[in-house]
C-alpha cells in the first residue's frame, strides 16, 4: 500500500507538485529553481498556501468559479450524503439529484424547458454544437450548420470549442480546425470600430452583415457570451441585444448564449441574458453552477429545440445521440442544489447588486487618480479595468506592466487576474469576479490593494 503520510508533510506536497504536476496554462520553466504556489485551504473569500500566507481571492478560485465562497459546509454534506446513497448512474436514466436541479434551473429560466448534463463548460458548448449540427441535417437537408461567434468571446478548450473562439492566442499552434465556424466582430466601444452614435445597434447590424455575406439559409446558430469574460470583461452596449435578437429571428438562427462565467449570479441576476430583455434557445452553463464543489455543467433549451429531436421516433437516428458519462454523476447537481438554495436562501443577487455598485463606484474612482487606468466596466461582482499607455492614444500597456500590478497586488495579499485582449502579449485588462458573499470590507480591501499596486508599478515605468 502507498504511503500517503506525506499528505500532511506539505514541503514534501509542494515537492510533488513540483515533480509531477503539469499546471494549466503555466510556462514551467520558472520552477526549475522556485517552487509552484500550492492552495491548502479556502474559507469565505480567503485561502491559504503551503507556506501559510493568506490571501483575499478577487477572483472566485483563479477562474470566476467558487461563487459561494470556500469552505460550504452545506455543499460538502449534501454531496456526501448523495454519494454514499448513489454515487452514479449513466444519463439514459434519471437520478434524484439530477431532476431535482433540472426542475429548480428551468424555474429561473422562463421560456426554457430541459437540462442535459456535462462536465465543463467546453463539453457543454460542444453538446449545443452538435444539436446545431443535427437540427441542419433534421430540418434543412445539412445547409445550415454554420456557427457564428464573436470576436474576443470564449467558448472552451477543445478542438471545436477552440474553432468557435475569438481569441485567436489560444487557438495558435492547436489547429487545423474543423469548419463551420464564422467570426462576427466584437462590440467593445473603448475599441471602437464605427463611429455611429447608435454603437450597440451597429455592432449588432455587423453580426447581420456577415449571415448575408454567408448566406442566410447556410448558418444554423450563433454563440456569444452576455459579458464577455476572458476576452477583456466587454458589457455590450446599448441597443445591441434586442437587435440581436430580432436578427436571429429574422433568419431562423437560433440563439446560443455561453453563461459559463456570468451564470449563477454573477451579474446580479440568475443569468447574465435576463439583463436584457431576450430570449434564448440554447443556455450553457458550468463554473458556477456548483461553485467549483462538484463538477457540472448544463446545455438547457427550450422545448422548441428539444422536440425537434423526438418529432420522428421511427428515424434510428432521429435523437440526440450523444453521452458524457460523467453527466450521470450525482455529486454535480447535489451540489448544485445546495449551490441555488445558498443563493437564494443568502439573499446574493441582491448583494451582488450592491457590492457590485460599490466595486464599480471604487474602480471609477480609481480611473480618476490613476491614469494608466484608461477604461472600467463591468456589471454585478464582475469587472474589468483596461490599462493603457496614454490615454489619449488608448495604446495597451505591455502584458508584463499588467502582471507587475498583478504582482503588486498579490505582494498585498489580494489575488486579482489579467485577461486577454486575444493578442499574445496584450493581455492589459486586469479583472475582478469576488465571490457574491463579498462585503464592503472586502471590496475596499481589493480596491485599495490595487490603488496601491497602480501606484508602485505607475512610479516604477515612470522612474
Ligand atoms: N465559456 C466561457 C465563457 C468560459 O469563460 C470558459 C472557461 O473559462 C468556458 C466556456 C470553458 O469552460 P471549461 O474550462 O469548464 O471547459
């Protein structure tokens, strides 16, 4: 038998670590001569390192995940009590876990109507292509499969989800790729691309552009994110959803929304899309949705995509043939139940609403006393700050002026991101997703922290 005594030795852990562990997205070349930063422990917003040093986690585990918060006793429970009754069973048949949170979800998401479950948020939004792809064999003879996506979005890490990814320093040496998938342009106003005054209805008249450059009866849906994440935190302006919206109908091309960050809160409502006033048919979900507890992630659609695909139960091939076996774990929608009822039983929306309010109204003023603050957006517990060169000529600052404030502001004992303005070497948004249990406190402590870095990195470029 192994000797795992040295799970408590945790010099001995980090030397594993060290030894074995090939991180994500990290260049391991530094830890030829320094050790890697193992996480030990999480209890609210706080976690704490093998060497024992704290930290405040602006950003909900790394990735805008752990939406409660660390430690959740309740979540721990609640999975472990569905484990030990039934830990698993293949998704061609229901469990108690998975149709209880199915009913709990389609009950914040008006208009839609079923639940297939995944594991990530990549395997969720290649389910939603392959419904695409079997509705253009189903409906339109094969013609519409084409899938728009937008500049700057993130879609996942697979080859498929890569090809539908705006953010072409991810996708560089991992092709080819399969075709199919159609850019559309981003709608950031900071990085204006028209100079209509109407910007969110032009940025969306784009989208209707490229269908007719495309082709109408060719392109079977569109992919987009309500806030884009990853690609530099982007609120797309006003006027550009309903016209979104109105364009998808125009053309019958249905309507894919990638909730992977902004669902479960985030945003001050269930859903980043219930801002706006549309409806959907196919929502993807992950991060959140069990605050990093269990993994999970959800396809939801409405009834209307769902019956195309039992319209025809004489066709052999007429369903949704597709598997992930690990949807037929119950520990994800356990915890996903527990997830909802903190939320909702915590009152988070409305604290994301105000806490958000008040991490807008720090950031602004931020923006004031800093110039190399050049833009600040975001909406809910969710916020970017782009940091520029010059103002006036809006230039990024380079990637590295942007990990020094991240640097400094960790040297503060607060972890912030930086995103990725889809350019290798550009990434210059620095980025904020505190868990929704964040109070006034811990808001001011994460602004000050990086009033303080802007201001050792902005002496440091200008000494
Ligand atoms: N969609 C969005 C908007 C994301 O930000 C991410 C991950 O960051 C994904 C999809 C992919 O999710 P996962 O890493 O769980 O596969």
């Amino acid at each position: 038998m192994n000797d795992l005594s040295f799970l408590n030795d945790l010099g001995a852990v980090v030397a594993a670590d060290r030894a074995h562990v090939w991180h994500h997205l990290s260049q391991h070349k530094p830890y030829e001569t320094t050790n890697p930063r193992v996480i030990v422990e999480g209890r609210g917003l706080r976690v704490w390192d093998a060497t024992g040093r704290e930290f405040l986690d602006a950003v909900s585990g790394g990735v805008w995940t752990v939406n409660v918060g660390y430690g959740r006793e309740s979540i721990a429970n609640a999975v472990r009590d569905q484990l030990v009754k039934l830990n698993f069973f293949a998704g061609a048949m229901g469990t108690v876990p998975g149709a209880v949170f199915a009913q709990m979800l389609i009950d914040k998401m008006p208009g839609m109507g079923r639940v297939y479950y995944s594991n990530s948020g990549s395997e969720a939004n290649e389910k939603a292509y392959k419904m695409v792809r079997q509705i253009s064999h189903r409906r339109h003879g094969g013609k519409k499969w084409k899938i728009l996506y937008r500049e700057r979005d993130y879609h996942g890490t697979t080859i498929a989800t890569l090809a539908s990814g705006g953010q072409p320093e991810r996708a560089a040496q991992y092709g080819p790729f399969p075709d199919g998938f159609v850019t559309v342009p981003h709608c950031l106003e900071y990085r204006a691309q028209w100079s209509d005054a109407d910007y969110g209805r032009r940025a969306a008249d784009a989208i209707e552009e490229v269908i007719l450059r495309e082709g109408p009866d060719t392109v079977g849906a569109i992919v987009l994110e309500p806030i884009t994440a990853g690609g530099g935190v982007i609120v797309p302006p006003e006027g550009y959803w309903p016209r979104v919206q109105e364009i998808c109908r125009k053309y019958d091309i249905l309507l894919h929304i990638d909730e992977v960050v902004c669902g479960l809160g985030r945003t001050g409502t269930w859903f980043g899309y219930q801002h706006y006033d549309i409806q959907p048919d196919i929502v993807t979900m992950a991060k959140g949705v069990a605050s990093g507890y269990a993994a999970i992630s959800c396809t939801v659609t409405t009834e209307a995509v769902f019956d195309m695909f039992k319209d025809d139960a004489s066709d052999p091939l007429g369903y949704f043939r597709d598997i992930s076996t690990f949807g037929g774990c119950t520990a994800g929608p356990a915890a996903a139940i527990e997830n909802m009822r903190i939320i909702e039983e915590e009152g988070l929306l409305e604290n994301v609403r105000l806490m958000g309010a008040r991490l807008g109204d720090n950031l602004a003023a931020l923006k004031e006393k800093h110039a190399m603050v050049g833009d600040v957006r975001g909406k809910g517990l969710f916020w970017g700050v782009e940091l520029v060169q010059d103002r006036a000529s809006r230039d990024p600052v380079p990637e590295g002026v942007a990990r020094a404030v991240v640097a400094a502001a960790l040297d503060r004992g607060v972890m912030i991101g930086v995103t990725n303005r889809s350019l290798p070497g550009f990434n210059n948004t620095l980025c904020l997703s505190p868990a929704l249990i964040a109070t006034a406190d811990d808001i001011d402590t994460i602004t000050d922290a990086i009033d303080g870095a802007l201001t050792e990195v902005g002496a440091q470029a200008n000494g």
